[in-house]
C-alpha cells in the first residue's frame, strides 16, 4: 500500500505488528549510530516475508519513515513489478537513478570511476552500445557505487518490496550485495511472497531460506486486531458479530480488510449485526472476478482505460494508457479520476495501481487479441518517445508471432543492448522471440548464431545447441561460420567437454579452405585436444603440431597461434627450455601479445595468452609470465571481466609467484582467485586450477592442515577434470597424501598419473613431479626402484634444461643416494639454483646441503648453507623449511645464526 494511501486513510495503521515494527526499528536504530546516533553504523540485512496484503509494504513504509526521523540516513527504495520482471535492472535504476539524477555528469564519473563504462549502461545513465558486458562485472559496478553513496552519505536504507517480481538481473545483484552488507553502513530491507519465489534465481531462494537470514514473517491478523481495525474507521458502535464478519470475509489479511471497510464506509453501511450479511458480497468485489466485474460497472471506456494501465504496469502516464484504450488524453483523465474513486489506481501524474492484486487482476483480465494489440502499441509508444528496442522488447515479447521482419529486426537490436549492460538472459528471451517469429530464412542461421553467442559466458549448453542449429543452415555466412564453429568448440570446453570441442573443429576444418579461417579452427582443434588430461592420439598431435610449425615465424595470429600450443606442447613434454622460449617469443609481437590475440579479444579467446604465460612460467621466464598475467588482470578489470576470466588471471599470477618462491604473495593470488571463482558457482573447472595450486603452496610453506582443509572444502582428487591443470593434479593430490602420511595411496595415485603421462609423453619435472614423490613414498621398501625413478627424473630435468628443473630433479634425487654421491648431488643442486629465479627450490637445497654435511661431520661448513637457506626461507614465507633449518643450526651448535 502506497504512502498516499497511508495519508488519506489513517485507519490503515500497523495493527498487530508490534513485534515486527520493533525489529524494523532496532535495525534502523543499529543503522543510525544507536539510539543517541553516536555508536557505529551496523548494516544488515532485513527480510519481511508473507502472503500478497498482509502488510509488507506497510511495515517498509515504517521503516523508511525511522529512517527519516534519524536525518542523516539516506533512504532508496524499489518495487518489483509482475509487469517489468523481463526489464533487465529495473529495480536497480529504480532504487539508485533517485540519487544519481541530481548529479552532474561530471559528478556520475567521479563516483563511478572506472566503472563508469562498465555499470553505466545498466544503471541507465550511459548508452548501451558497447560490446557484450560481463553480467558479474556489472554486479560488481553497482556494489562500487552503492558503498560510494554510502560512504558520502554516511549511512543507507535500501528498501525493495516484492522482490518476487523483481527482474533477473537486479535480483542477481542484490542476492550477492546482501552478502556483503555485515561490514558497511547499509541496511537493506526487502518483502517478498514465499510461494511465488522466482525460479529464474535459486540464489535468491537460498539467500533468504539460508539458516543466517531468517525472514520476519507477517501473518493474518487476528480476530481481535481486525475488529479494533473496524472500530477504528467506522466507529467504537461495531459490535462483535460484524467485526467477526469481517475477519471471516478477508481470512485476517490487512490489505482486504481495509478494503473491505472502505466499501463498508462507502456504502454507509451500519457496523452492526444485521449489516453483517452483506460483507461477503462487498469483500468479493474486492479480488478476482468480484473486482473484474464491479470494474465493469464502471463503463466499457474505463473498463479499457484500467486495461491500458495494467498493460504498462508501472509509471502509468495518462496519455499513453488512453492511447492504448484508443481514446484522447481528455477522456483518459475522466476514466483515471474514475479508477480514483473506485480506489483502483492513484497517483496524478504518474499512476499506479493500489495494491498489485488489482493490477494483476485486471492483467489476466484482458481478452488476449485486445492484451496483444495493447502491448504491440505500447511497444510503439517507447520507441517513438525514443526510449530504445531494448525498453520496448518487454512488450515485443507479448505480440503474437506473424512474421514480421521489422520485429524481428527490433527484437535483435534489443538483444545488443541487452548484451551491452549485462543481462544475457533477457537477450535471450529477445531473441528465442525472434526465432518464433520466424525471421526471414536467410536471417535464420544468423539469429541462431547470435542466440549462441549470447549464452557463452554464462550457459555453455545453451550456446551448444543454437550453434549447432546455426551450423547445420546453410544461411550462414562464411565468416560467421567460422566463428560459430570456433564459440561452439569453445562452449564445449567450457562445458567440460574437451573432447566434442576438438571433434567439432576438425569435423569443420575439412570444409573451410586455405587461410586464416582454416587455421584458426586448426589452432582451437590442437588447443583442445593438446590440454586433454587423458588425450587420445596425443603423439600424433604432437608430432603434427611440430611439424606444421617448423617453418611458421608468426606472420599473423593464426600462426602465432599454432607456435604458442608448440611451445606449450614442448614444454609439457621436457624438450629444450631455450628452444621452448623461441617459440613462445615468436608467438609474440615485440614481446607483447599481438593486435588480436590480447586477453579480452574473443576471436581467439584467453585461452591462447594463458599457455604463452604458463610456458614461461615453467621455463624459468617468470618476469615474463608475471607481465602477461598481470596485463591480463588490468585488461580484464577494465573490461568489467570479473567472472572466470580474472579468476584465471588471480591464479595464474599466483602460479608465477609459487614458482619464483613468494608464497605469501602466491598464497594470497591464490586465494582471490578461488574467491572470484567461488561466486560461479560450486564445481567450475576454474576452481581446480586454484584449488591446487593452493594447496601446493600451503604444503611448500609448511601448513598441512590448511592444505588439507582446502582439499577437504574443494573435494580435491580423484576424479579429476578432463583438462590439464597447473600444476597436475595427481601429482598434488600424492604429494599431499604423503604428507599426510597415507603413503599406499599416494604411491597407488602418484603410479597411475606417472602411466598417464609417460603414455602422452608429458615429462616436465616441475609441472608433474610424480616420479621424485613416488621414489621417495617407495624407498623405504624398494630402494633401487627409487633411484631408478628419480635417475630417470634427473635425465629429463637436464634435457629440459632450465637450472631450476635441474636443481630440483637433483635435490631430490639426493635424498635416495649413498652419502658421498648424495653430496655431490647437492652440491650440483645448489649451485643450478643459485642461478634460478625460483628461490623456494633454493632454500630447500642450501638446507638440505647444510644437513648432508652436518650428517658427513662437517658441521662449521654446514652453518653457511643452513643459515642461507633459513634467510631465504623467511623471505619466501616457508614456515616448515625455516623450521627445519633453525633445527638444523641448533644441531651444528649456531642456533643464534640469524
């Protein structure tokens, strides 16, 4: 019920909602500093719950009104409406434009920053016409500018009433705001009917069924309220037996026992017994088919007027609802003043419904040819005052299919600025409608088309069917076909589907001829198979690849393309590091990714730039890998990328400082990317990536139970995901069962990843070390297996070739020799690390040589070594290995070394 309601009829108080007013209250007061406004401002989240009239809007009302009393809280509030639930970000630019308006432009940007170009489109104070915008960066725009208010005003009340209504995205955006209310000064206080909880957002549905928000849930009132209610606004003379009847007619629901009253009071009907009989009659007339047919009474031109209004829904402007009726703005104003006085709409300049029964009431009332023509004219309406497709498409979507490729054509410019702010979804919906148009056949394959690329960032399946449609057409054109052929392969990778996504380019290979087209789609069949954990074929690939880039210098992207999964492929498979470099060199422009190829360009994906990174991590090139992570961190922020895509970069970046031996910095990468990955959603391939990557690094500072806590949080093992990780999974996952002292399964898991990959021929060291893990889980028992595992470890570390893998592959090979060898060992060990930039690995040697000579009774060389290495250690944030060097030093009688 609106506030003008509350102000001409005061008998609508908030009967019987002590309890909850006194909840809404202290929140507002938590808000305000306390009851002397002094104390810190405590935010929340405050949820009212119940069945359509019970009262929600009321007790917003009531809050918005404490807040007011406070002065120095800023309130914003919103509706969702059954009529804008296909509007992306309605509620959104309904709840935060108030505050924006006033703003000059200059003032907009200021606030917004970078996130101006980002957010901008979806909050309506920037045109839609940039490319498709990352749905979670444009979340993560508002929540910029929502703690912006509320840092320049102090203190914020957001208030949304029937958030069942609300729209997909902004319901989106305020199901992940709210989890981040606990730490600022914002309260947000939202009502909603629990039997009509969308189905479109079952965050939404968790949020407010989750065990730390309870909801406040409003009941019928009961006999007693209703009559003081009576009594109240027709006199202290209501007897008993009408004020019963009255809670009998309206069940105790508030909105309909006011409305009841009203009529009561209308119809100058005495509050006494024998008035009684006639309630039921009146309280019909108030839902339903009651309301439809006293609305009937008033007249067919009214009638057809409260149907124009249902059909715009909200900010209903006298004009266009009698334009929609098929009168003039004058005799609009009568049927408005009419629909006034039947208590049915209200407002002057811009109407609304009383309460959003009536409006739906009226809605499904609408003969649906007369529904149909009303929304085709209202679509015309929006476009005309210049509003835009996207604006107008809620009422597209409503017209009935006849073939018209003007529609068509509107319906697909809604989509792109749809894309443009956001919301994939409603582009979706745009243009599904498109398709049962149907658009012209020659337009046909391109809807399909656009249809798919609509859905990749947020539903890979989906993508994969329209695509697959828009491929088997003949209608589209070459360039388009390439490119569906390319986003379809790159939806069933993101879908966990490695092996369709290879099949589907070399299906498509063999009928694109000679040229850049060809060999992109070559390049994405090499990619998916290339990084397939159990791939098929894999020393044909990699023999091809080889061959088809001997001679390739990197002209343009497609060769560049093809050179950075060679390099990639080298590396995996321990060729010479320095040649492996080459190849990643040429894969580059200048040292930078070409014009093309960068991380947001979505002819070739991000996939590309991450193996170039990736290589040069483990080739010891990390001042390399770190500008191109980092680069793809800047790039993807500006972009409003906040999705996989940044999660990749977090994680890739911790990779590059896991490797140079910061394992505070990496912990810390490591972790944003997994809290980035987290909000997709549990079980995205993303997280696998992260996940062991963390947990590699916990183990190399020394922290076992946090390593086994994320492995535990994660599911972490067996089975594992059909792409490679970094690094590979099943050496971790063995790694970590060693240190947990479960040696039978790691030797059983660290067996079956040494099969997989010396079948594929993967033998870099550092990236899957099973082979040194296994000689030291079997040692115990099969000492001369051990040292044939970890010799072996030692050849393809020095065919490899960078210092660390040699340095490493020798430290560890150490451990399983006779002591004099084993000293010379690391001897050798540490001077290729002194060299590398990876300073983990060194520290390991220097303290493992400090011990092998304090162990050979050399123990005043051995204080030099292990007083390095627990230097170097405390550096990289290597607890256990400090640890042990302090040990170490305690033993050779230096423990004061520092």
């Amino acid at each position: 019920m609106t506030g003008q309601q509350h102000e001409r009829r005061p008998y609508t108080a908030l009967f019987e909602r002590d309890q909850e007013v006194a909840t809404a209250q202290r929140a507002v007061t938590d808000l305000c500093g306390g009851t002397d406004g002094n104390g810190p401002a405590t935010g929340g989240l405050l949820l009212f719950s119940g069945e359509a009239g019970v009262g929600k809007t009321a007790l917003l009302g009531e809050a918005r009104r404490l807040a007011a009393e406070h002065g120095d809280c800023t309130v914003l509030s919103a509706r969702g409406s059954e009529q804008t639930q296909s509007v992306p970000f309605h509620v959104v630019r309904q709840l935060l434009q108030p505050a924006l308006a006033p703003m000059e432009e200059r003032e907009r940007r200021r606030m917004l920053g970078d996130w101006y170009d980002i957010a901008g489109p979806a909050l309506g104070i920037a045109p839609p016409t940039g490319p498709q915008a990352d749905p979670q960066g444009v979340r993560d725009g508002i929540d910029w500018l929502v703690m912006q208010l509320a840092m320049a005003r102090g203190r914020l009340l957001l208030v949304v009433d029937d958030a069942h209504w609300v729209d997909a995205a902004s319901l989106s955006w305020l199901t992940s705001f709210a989890l981040r209310l606990a730490d600022l000064p914002i309260l947000l206080v939202v009502a909603y009917r629990p039997a009509e909880l969308p189905k479109h957002s079952p965050a939404f549905h968790d949020l407010v069924t989750g065990r730390g928000n309870r909801p406040v849930t409003l009941h019928p009132l009961t006999p007693g309220a209703v009559a003081e209610m009576v009594r109240t606004a027709m006199g202290r003379e209501a007897d008993d037996p009408f004020c019963r009847e009255v809670w009998a007619v309206t069940g105790g629901n508030p909105y309909e026992a006011v409305e009841l009253v009203a009529k009561a009071r209308d119809r100058s009907l005495a509050p006494l017994e024998e008035s009684a009989a006639l309630l039921r009659e009146l309280g019909a007339a108030a839902r339903g088919s009651g309301l439809v047919a006293r609305l009937e009474r008033l007249g067919n031109a009214t009638t057809r007027f409260a149907w124009g209004a249902s059909v715009l829904g909200t900010e209903i402007s006298v004009r266009v609802a009698a334009m929609l009726a098929g009168m003039s703005p004058a005799e609009g104003a009568v049927c408005a003043d009419r629909l006034r006085e039947a208590r049915i709409l209200t407002g002057a300049a811009d109407l609304e419904f009383v309460h959003p029964l009536i409006a739906t009431a009226i809605y499904q009332a609408v003969p649906s040819a007369a529904r149909t023509a009303m929304h085709g004219l209202a679509a015309w309406a929006v476009t005309n005052a210049g509003h835009g497709a996207a604006a107008a498409s809620r009422h597209l979507l409503e017209v009935h299919p006849e073939g018209d490729a003007d529609l068509v054509r509107q319906l697909r410019d809604a989509a792109r600025e749809h894309l443009a702010v956001g919301a994939p979804e409603a582009a979706q919906r745009c243009l599904e409608r498109a398709l049962a148009e149907p658009p012209p056949e020659e337009e046909r394959a391109a809807v399909l088309y656009e249809l798919g690329c609509s859905a990749l960032l947020t539903s890979p399946p989906t993508t994969i069917n329209h695509l697959r449609s828009a491929l088997s057409l003949a209608g589209l054109p070459k360039d388009l076909r390439v490119d569906a052929t390319y986003r379809l392969s790159q939806a069933y990778a993101h879908n966990s589907q490695l092996s369709e996504a290879a099949k589907v380019v070399a299906e498509h290979v063999v009928r694109t001829p000679d040229g850049p087209g060809r060999m992109r789609l070559q390049a994405a069949h090499y990619l998916w198979k290339g990084i397939q954990l159990e791939e098929e074929g894999a020393h044909e690939r990699y023999r091809e690849v080889a061959e088809l880039t001997r001679h390739l210098d990197g002209r343009d992207n497609a060769e560049r393309a093809l050179l950075a999964l060679r390099a990639f492929d080298a590396m995996i498979h321990a060729e010479d590091a320095l040649q492996v470099a080459e190849l990643a060199d040429r894969a580059l422009v200048d040292g930078r990714l070409a014009d093309g190829m960068g991380w947001t360009n979505t002819e070739w994906g991000f996939e590309l730039p991450s193996i170039i990174g990736i290589t040069y991590a483990y080739t010891d090139r990390l001042d390399r890998a770190e500008e191109l992570f980092t680069e793809a961190v800047r790039e993807f922020e500006i972009s409003g990328w906040r999705g996989g895509h940044l999660a990749f970069a977090h994680e890739f970046l911790g990779l590059v400082h896991r490797r140079r031996g910061d394992l505070d910095r990496a912990e810390g990468f490591l972790r944003e990317g997994l809290r980035l990955a987290d909000r997709l959603g549990p079980g995205v391939p993303i997280q696998w990536d992260g996940t062991c990557l963390l947990i590699d690094t916990l183990l190399a500072r020394g922290r076992l139970d946090e390593a086994q806590a994320i492995a535990e949080k994660y599911s972490f093992g067996p089975p594992y995901p059909p792409a490679m990780v970094m690094p590979d999974a099943a050496c971790v996952v063995g790694r970590l069962l060693l240190a947990l002292g479960r040696t039978k399964e790691a030797v059983a898991e660290l067996e079956a990843a040494g099969h997989r990959l010396e079948e594929r021929g993967r033998h870099n060291t550092l990236w899957a070390p099973w082979a040194l893990d296994l000689a030291a889980a079997v040692a115990p028992e099969e000492p001369e297996r051990a040292r044939e595992l970890a010799d072996r470890a030692v050849r393809y570390a020095l065919r490899f070739g960078t210092d660390t893998a040699i340095g490493e592959a020798l430290r560890r090979a150490a451990s399983l020799a006779e002591p004099a060898e084993a000293l010379s060992r690391l001897e050798e060990a540490v001077r290729h690390l002194a060299g590398s930039p990876c300073r983990h690995e060194y520290a390991l040697a220097l303290v493992d040589h400090g011990r092998a000579l304090e162990r050979a009774g050399r123990a005043a060389e051995a204080a030099g070594p292990l007083g390095e290495g627990l230097r170097i250690a405390g550096e990289c944030g290597a607890d256990g290995l400090a640890g042990r060097a302090r040990e170490a030093l305690a033993l050779v009688g230096a423990a004061d070394t520092p």
